[in-house]
C-alpha cells in the first residue's frame, strides 16, 4: 500500500504546476495590460499638453489624428470634419499612407460619409469593428485602397457640438481594438475640442488683428510714370498688432514721395502711434519742401511736442526724374536702407549713414543721401520684420534678401512684392511691410 501511495503526487505535482503558471501567465498579462494602460495614460496628458499648444487648425487636426494613432498603435489614422449641415465630411485629413498607397489613391475623392464612415456620424457613439467587410453599413472600399480590417471610432466633440469623427485601423500588432484603446481615444476625442476651439479662435484674432491693421494703411495712389506695389503680413503669433507702416504720394510738384516705417512695439498702442506718425507725415509732405533730413526732424520735432509715441525708425525718400535716369534723395531714422534692383538683376543695399530713430533725439543731426537710378529698376522699402530670423545674423538674411531680389528682378511688381514676402528669409516672428517702386524702362 506504500509503495502505490506515492504515484498520484507527481499527477497533483504536475497540475499545481499548471494551475500555477496559468494564474502566473495571467498576472503577466494584467501587469502588461496594466503598464500598457499607464503608458496610454502618460500618452494621453503629453498628447493634450502638445496638442493644446498648436495653434495652426490644419496643424492641431493632423497632431490629433497622428497622436490617437501612437496612442494605440495603429497603422492608419484619419479625421473627418463635418460640413456644417453635419450630415456629410466637409474635410478629410489622413495620416499613416505610404507613399505608394497615396499614389494608388491619386484621383479618389475623399469619403464623404457613407458606409461605416456614415454610420458613426449619423450614431456618434464609440465604436469598434473587427471586421469592416462584414459591418451591415459597409460599402466597400474604393479601388487602390488600402487593406483595413479593423476599426475604432470616436466622435470630437466642441462644446457638446460634434466637429468631426476620429477613425483609426489596423493595430500594428495585429490584434483588434479593445476597450480599454476605445476608452483612451474618447478621452482624447473629448478634449481636442479646446484645441480645436484655440485653433479657431487664433485665426480670429489673427484676422482681426490683420484687417484692423490694413485698414490703417493706405491704399496706394497712382503714382505714375512710377509702378508701385505694397505687401504687408502680420506676426505668427495671434496678439501681435504691429506698428508697420508705408505710404506714397505724388506731390503738387510732380515728385513722389515713399516712406516706409516701424513702431517698437506689438499691441494697439504701437498701431495707433503708426497711424498718428503716418498722418502727422503727410500734412509735412504737402506743406514743406524741404529734404528728407528736414522733414524728419520737423517729424519728430512735432511727435516730441504733441505725443508720447514709441521710439520709431522710417527711410523717406524723394524720387524724381532728372533725365536720363532717375534720382532718389532720401534720409533715413534708424531703419534699415533701402535695397535697388536693376531690370538685369543686380541687387544692391544704399548703405548710409542711418541717423537716429524718431523719439531719441531731435538735437541729433539727420543726414541726406542721394542715388542715380536707372531705368526700369526697382527701389524696395521693407521692415525688419522681413529680414529677421533668431537662429540667422541679421547680414546673412539682408544676404538672403538680396539674391532673392535679384532672382525675381524680371517680375511684374505686385508679383515681385508677393514673392519677397512668401519667401522671405525672416522666422515670421515679427510683422512685415514692402513698398516697391519701379522707374519706367525706357529701352
């Protein structure tokens, strides 16, 4: 009886063993499933952190696809923005394409919210789909798309108002979207809206900030026989007013005057100071004709006596004909000189002395400069806001400026203003104004 008793203990042995690595193989995937959850957690505060920061709405609608899609893992990831009838995408924005799959769409017009697509806006609760194929709403994809099996939807909410619906497929593990991936990317769905809401109302501000703005600057008279252009682009950043200014007159005597200046400053008070300093300018130019130097200086004689201005910088320059070229006679106030350009582009800074801004002093002497210029060139009066970049020396920019110029030489003026300004060497952290001038070619 002893020697039978001792054969069952290596069966019990064996499925203790087995009972023990199973509640061991299911801890090990609760901690993993547990380490997982934190990670998404972690993923999910940094992603709001990142996305609450974006203020550009194309930038914040692709970070919120590509951040849900790294949240869980999956391959694919697209949002689809509902047109404001809210009953079909107005935009589709996508993320994890190749190169080649975005080529085999080439042409395919993007969904417009039918099928499962359909589905989630007309039922804008979560939603997970194991296999898309077999979904009742699916209709099939359009030829050269991808393979998707799985999905997971949610829908972005503003304020209670649904903006638009999240949508991600394929995990890159393979496995299928599960509750706790589906409870992640509804709490982020859930507070993109103030994203969303920052993005909007930036480029509210922004516009607002940008027509106030235009509305102080003058609409450019015929200054003919010259060609004249103006460009001016506000600061990145949404509160930036700018104190950015231009003008340009044709006097009783038939000289045109161009002024281009900058108030230090970016908030209603450096605009309201420029439109002061341009108008207190003008009522000069008609009633003096002295030089440059002489109007700055009365210029800011008057600003000292009649104001609490910011201190200013301007060039002001008077361009006549003295056959057979042309002569510019200007005089600046700390600001930067002005670039010319020949019709076979060559590009040249009138370097000068500068003299001191307006609101330094008005005891300081103010020079005058004289330039020939010839036919068909081009004069440029620009801002510092074109030229500055925080990373770049300042000459490396003016550099910059310069072969750019010269490159585009051959363009008609408003089109040679506008190039200046889309590729402009500055960081686009500072507003930006461009008064051009174009001597008649008479070749």
């Amino acid at each position: 009886m002893a020697e039978h008793s001792e054969h069952p203990r290596p069966r019990r042995s064996r499925g203790l063993n087995q009972r023990l690595e199973a509640e061991l193989e299911r801890i090990d995937e609760q901690l993993r499933q547990s380490a997982r959850a934190k990670d998404q957690l972690q993923g999910l505060l940094d992603a709001v952190l990142v996305i609450t920061q974006e203020l550009e709405l194309p930038e914040v609608l692709h970070r919120i696809v590509t951040t849900a899609m790294g949240l869980v893992g999956a391959r694919y990831g697209a949002l689809g923005v509902l047109h404001e009838s809210g009953d079909h995408l107005d935009q589709f924005i996508t993320a994890g394409l190749s190169e080649s799959e975005r080529a085999d769409l080439a042409g395919i017009d993007f969904p417009h919210g039918r099928g499962v697509l359909g589905h989630l806006i007309r039922h804008p609760e979560p939603m997970r789909v194991e296999d898309i194929p077999s979904h009742p709403s699916s209709v099939g994809f359009p030829p050269g798309h991808p393979h998707m099996r799985t999905l997971l939807g949610a829908a972005v909410k503003v304020r209670g108002t649904i903006y638009g619906d999240l949508y991600l497929s394929e995990r890159r593990d393979g496995q299928p979207f599960d509750r706790a991936d589906e409870e992640i990317v509804v709490a982020l769905a859930g507070v993109v809206g103030i994203a969303i809401e920052n993005a909007r109302l930036f480029g509210q501000v922004r516009a607002g900030a940008e027509h106030f703005q235009r509305l102080l600057l003058p609409t450019l008279p015929d200054l003919r026989p010259l060609a004249s252009a103006a460009v001016y682009r506000p600061a990145s950043e949404p509160d930036h007013i700018g104190g950015d200014w231009y003008d340009a007159v044709m006097l009783p005597d038939g000289v045109c005057v161009a002024v281009i200046g900058d108030v230090v400053g970016h908030d209603l008070r450096a605009a309201a100071s420029m439109a002061q300093t341009r108008s207190m300018l003008r009522a000069l130019l008609y009633d003096r004709r002295t030089p440059p130097s002489g109007i700055l200086a009365q210029l800011d004689r008057t600003l000292e006596a009649t104001t609490d201005n910011p201190v200013t910088t301007a060039c002001l320059a008077r361009i006549q004909y003295e056959g057979p070229d042309w002569t510019m006679h200007w005089s600046t106030a700390g600001h930067l000189p002005p670039l010319l350009v020949t019709s076979d582009g060559r590009a040249e800074y009138l370097e000068a002395e500068p003299g001191v801004p307006l609101g330094v002093s008005t005891e300081q002497h103010r020079p005058d400069h004289f330039s020939s210029v010839p036919a068909g060139a081009t004069m440029v009066f620009f801002t510092d806001g074109l030229i500055e970049h925080r990373a770049r020396p300042v000459d490396e920019c003016l550099d910059a400026l310069a072969e750019l110029a010269a490159v585009h030489a051959a363009l008609p003026l408003q089109d040679f203003v506008r190039t200046l300004a889309d590729r402009h060497p500055s960081d686009g952290h500072d507003d930006m104004a461009i008064l051009a001038l174009r001597t008649p070619d008479t070749r």
